[in-house]
C-alpha cells in the first residue's frame, strides 16, 4: 500500500452523503422533518415486519408514522441491513429481494423492523436519503458530490465507479480466516450467499449510486473530508456549512435511545461486538459520538463511524485531530485491526499531550 491506494470506504461513504443532504437542507431543498413521502412517494406507505407466522409468511402492518430525513439519517426510520437482522435476512430470501451490495433497486424493497422514530437500527435509511438528494436536484449522487464536497474539498480520487487508473491502485481483499491468517479474495466478490459461507461474484453494473456504501476514497481524501468538521464547516475555499448546521452535526440527535450492541446474523460479513466498549453512544445527523472521553484518545462527543471492510475514522474537533486507518478485510469488527486503531489513535494522542 501506498499514500494513494484507494479503498473501497462502504459506510464511510454515509458522512458524504448526509453532509450533502445538510448543504440541500440549507439550500431549502430538503427538509428534516417534513415526510420524506413528498420526495420519495415510494416511501408513502411504509410497511414495518412484525414476524412470520406458523407457516412462515411475513406478517407486515403499515408503520404508525411518516418516514422523515431525520429518521434516515439518524438510523430510527426502522431500516435494517440483513447481514445484522435474522428477521430481514429470512424476509430477502423469501421474497427473492438482492443484497444492497449488488447495487439493484430492488434492495430497496424492504420492510422496516419497527415505527419510526422507536429505536436505533444501523440500516439501509441513507441509501434513501441518497435517493433524495437526486431526486430534489436533477443530478446524480456523484453530481452533486462533486459540486458541493469534493470540488471545494478538493477530493480528487473519490467516487462509485474507479477509473481504469485508480483500479491501478486498489489495495487486495482479504478474508481473516479462524487461524487468524489472511487469503486474498477477488476484488469483484461482493455479493454472497444466504449462508455466509460461498462467495458469489459481484454483478456489474449497479442500477444507483449508493450513498450508504459505494465510494471508492484514498487515506488523503478522506481526511480532506475530516478537515471539514475540524474547521467547522470551512474549506479552503470558504464556508460549506453554516455553524448551526455545525451544531447539529455534533449533537445527540436521538434522545434517550443509544447505539445497541453489534450483532452479527452472518459471521462472514460481520463479527459481532461493540464500538467503544463501556462508553455510552449517540448518534447525530451524521456521525457516532463518544459520550465520555476515551481514556488516551479522543475527547467527549468526538465524531466516527467506519466501513464494513475495517475501515475507521474519527474527529475531533475539540482538540483539532482527525484520524483515518485503512484495510480491506472481512469480517467486520476485525478484533486485531480493532487492536491497531486502538494503539493508533493512543499514539497519537501521546505525541500531542
């Protein structure tokens, strides 16, 4: 690897796309909580999965309140992954609906696991948000990316589909494997089966940009996105953010409701656990944040979140430090990659005390 491999970021995409939806909400393009059924009117009458029955056919009712931005951005819509939710995994194999990764619209399809609003689920809301961002400005996601973020940012090797020259520079897939080893994996695996266990080749040719996973990023221009939180909401070429909207970025967004631990419905994809052990977790209009300090690290109410192939970040803007480590390896929640960000983010706090 070198200071300019480019990783497939997954999730570390969402933070792009809901600081997007924040520069349309500014531009009064899109509204926090006016219903998301005015933008997407195949959100108008959403369904949440209550259970299967004896025979196992899903049992789906209408959810007891419109879907909002703040719901999808926050994770409260009720929106779930499969890879994280049995229920969801049992209903996509039933109905024949394709994993989020194959880029088809219809994994959109899917039901919610409860009203929203009534809990935080990690799940598929920013992919719609996506969805409303190109709806309300006529572009694509990558359009209007490159408008709003990664011209001023200058962001310059981020984007859904790698040209040939920086599919040059992809760094190798991996797979840890109980031994603790590596094995290489075809890059174009995403993609696989029901039982977490055969890898399927990834269908070409997404049908949508997906906000909640599809970037292609390099160490530098993932922190040229970080310096924006750093310098409150300024790029170098003027303000992208008013501070208001700063202030909504750094704070609790969902009340009394807190992260949850991890849970894994396919060790393949994901390894179950929990972000910041003993630490009680919020989330904002963007990003996880840290309730207390982290003992060495980073200060109270930092920003983070990661990507499902061990890829990690934070800022923090209180004491002006952004940090990014890069891998590309399966499963989530890689205990010693977890172990490296660790002594990383240490290391660096060290040096600046």
């Amino acid at each position: 690897m070198t200071l300019d491999t480019v990783f497939w970021i997954a999730s570390m995409t969402k933070a792009i796309t809901a600081t997007a939806a924040l520069c349309l909400l500014e531009q009064g393009k899109l509204s926090l909580d006016d219903p998301i059924r005015d933008v997407l009117p195949e959100l108008a009458a959403p369904r949440v999965l209550e259970g299967f029955t004896v025979t196992g056919q899903p049992q789906l009712r209408p959810a007891n309140k419109p879907i909002t931005l703040r719901h999808m951005l926050t994770h409260t819509a009720g929106f779930g992954y499969f890879f994280l939710n049995p229920d969801l995994l049992r209903y996509l194999e039933q109905a024949g609906i394709p994993d989020p990764f194959t880029g088809k619209n219809a994994c959109l399809d899917l039901p919610l696991s409860f009203d929203p609003g009534e809990r935080w689920q990690y799940g598929m809301g920013i992919e719609w948000a996506g969805k409303a961002i190109e709806r309300v400005s006529g572009r694509t996601l990558q359009q209007c990316f490159e408008e709003l973020l990664f011209g001023p940012l200058v962001m310059k090797d981020t984007g859904f589909e790698p040209t040939a020259e920086r599919r040059a520079r992809l760094a190798g897939m991996h797979a840890r494997q109980s031994s603790g080893s590596l094995e290489p994996l075809p890059f174009e695996l995403f993609g696989w089966s029901w039982s977490g266990e055969d890898w399927k080749p990834m269908p070409q040719g997404a049908e949508f940009q997906s906000g909640g996973g599809a970037l292609y990023n390099t160490a530098a221009d993932y922190l040229a996105f970080e310096q924006l939180f750093l310098r409150q909401g300024r790029s170098s070429h003027g303000p992208l953010l008013r501070p208001e909207t700063m202030r909504l970025v750094g704070q609790n967004q969902i009340g009394e409701l807190e992260l949850p631990p991890w849970r894994s419905a396919i060790p393949a994809v994901s390894n179950s656990g929990e972000f910041l052990p003993g630490i009680p977790k919020k989330w904002s209009l963007a990003f996880l944040l840290n309730t207390t300090p982290v003992p060495g690290g980073r200060s109270v109410n930092s920003l983070a979140w990661a990507g499902i192939f061990n890829t990690y970040y934070w800022i923090d803007p209180a004491k002006g430090v952004a940090g990014v480590l890069l891998t590309q390896i399966l499963p989530f929640l890689d205990s010693k990659v977890l172990d490296l960000l660790d002594r990383f983010e240490k290391a660096i706090y060290a040096i600046l005390e």
